[in-house]
C-alpha cells in the first residue's frame, strides 16, 4: 500500500498546488483589471498595467486570459468587477506589525475573511494608523539570479535611475528605490538588457522584529492563511527571520 499512499499524496500535494496557483491566477488577473480601469488599456501609456502583465506573463497566465482583463477593466466588454483596494491593520504572534491588501467588491466579505484568519491564527486586528506608520511605501523589482548577473551589473544598471539599494536575496536581487521612481528603475534594467520578473510598489518596514523559530512558525502559518484568503491581494510583515531560523524550520 505503500505505493498508493505515495500516490495519495503526491496528488493531494498537486491539488494545493493547483489550488495556489488559481489563487495566484485570480489576484494577478484582478491586478490587471484595476490597472486597466485606472490607467485605460495600452500598457505602453500605463506603466502599472504593463507591470502587470509582465507579473502575470512570468507567472504562466494564459494570454487569452490577460486580454480578457484588460477588457474588462478598460470597459471594452462587459463584467468587471468593481474592485476597491482596502488596508487592514494588525499584529501577528510574537509582536510582529501586519499590513494586509485587500482587493475587493464587498468590502463586509473581506472584513470578515480577514478577522477570521486573524484571530484563528494568534494575530490581532488593530486600529488604522497604528502599524501603517511602521512601513514605507516603495518601487521593488525582482530579478531572477542567473551564473553571470552580478549584484555590482545590478547597481550599475539602477544607480543614476533612482535606486536606494540592490539586496541579494539568495535566488533573487532585490532593487529599492521611492515608490515614484519604480518605472524609471525598471525602464533603466530593460535598457541595460536585464530582464526583470516583476515590479511593483510594495510596503516595506522601517524597523523589523527579530523571531525565533516557534513565532516565525506561527507568524508564517498567520500570513498563508491570510494569502489564502480570495479578498487578500497583499500582506506586509515586519518580521525579521535569520538564516539560522529558516534552515531550523526547514528541518
């Protein structure tokens, strides 16, 4: 029986897969229709659409289906949805300061699905403006590391476009720059012939929270069920979790 167990979870490790990969799907498709609702539908004169859709692209999103969004968002045809973008705010276990994106069109459904994950998983809701203040708004592009991109051809490519910093995130560099200066930055690697995964403006924290292994658990098991969550597009953690941490969650 030991081969059919084997099966039965390989195919239930698929089926999350597949269920994660419909949610990521769903919420790059909504990033999409908002774009196009705010910015009309040629990417060439919307940077933030045309973000999009490369995200979407990278992330094996049929175009069909990315056509279809930017219909809709544009008024071209029928359907959209009328997404409203809201901020929750909370604290997770262990102290940890949390921003959650919602991007939605019912606005009791999202509060809802929020509060439940929330309180379910050691977290707190908490007044607007008490944890906002502790992240900064900014540009974040993500490049895959490849065997001959440096982090040093990274900076010479952003430096003069706006960049604050290039971190190596283990697969990935990582380039910052003020939230205005995102297209700049992203327009300044496509010129040095650096392709980009994606580029987005992003929360990131002015002061961080060093976890242990048992708070970095639960806060991670906080932000899935949350990113689990249909009404979710986005959620931000002051969170610090060491290299040591990982690889002893890893085990």
């Amino acid at each position: 029986m030991s081969g059919h167990s084997k099966w039965a979870t390989t195919k239930h490790k698929k089926a999350v897969i597949d269920a994660k990969r419909g949610k990521l799907f769903a919420k790059l498709i909504k990033n999409i229709e908002v774009a196009a609702r705010m910015g009309g539908g040629d990417p060439d004169g919307n940077p933030t659409l045309y973000d999009a859709i490369v995200k979407a692209r990278k992330n094996s999103v049929p175009m069909d289906n990315i056509e279809r969004a930017v219909k809709r968002g544009s008024g071209a045809e029928a359907g959209g949805a009328d997404w409203q973008t809201i901020m929750y705010e909370g604290y997770g276990p262990g102290g940890v300061a949390v921003l959650i994106e919602c991007l939605t069109d019912n606005r009791n459904r999202a509060a809802s699905e929020v509060r439940t994950a929330m309180t379910r998983n050691g977290g707190t809701m908490a007044d607007p403006g008490s944890v906002s203040y502790l992240f900064s708004r900014k540009g974040v592009v993500l490049l895959s590391k490849t065997d001959v991109l440096t982090e040093d051809d990274v900076l010479l490519a952003v430096l003069d476009a706006g960049a604050e910093e290039v971190n190596d995130l283990g697969d990935t560099f990582e380039v910052v720059s003020e939230a205005g200066d995102l297209v700049a930055v992203r327009t300044a690697l496509q010129e040095a012939g650096l392709d980009y995964d994606s580029a987005d403006a992003s929360f990131l924290p002015s002061v961080e929270v060093g976890l242990d292994a048992e708070a970095a658990r639960k806060v991670f098991r906080l932000i899935e069920a949350l990113e689990d969550s249909d009404e979710v597009q986005n959620v931000y953690a002051n969170a610090d979790v060491s290299d040591e941490v990982l690889a002893e969650l890893d085990a």
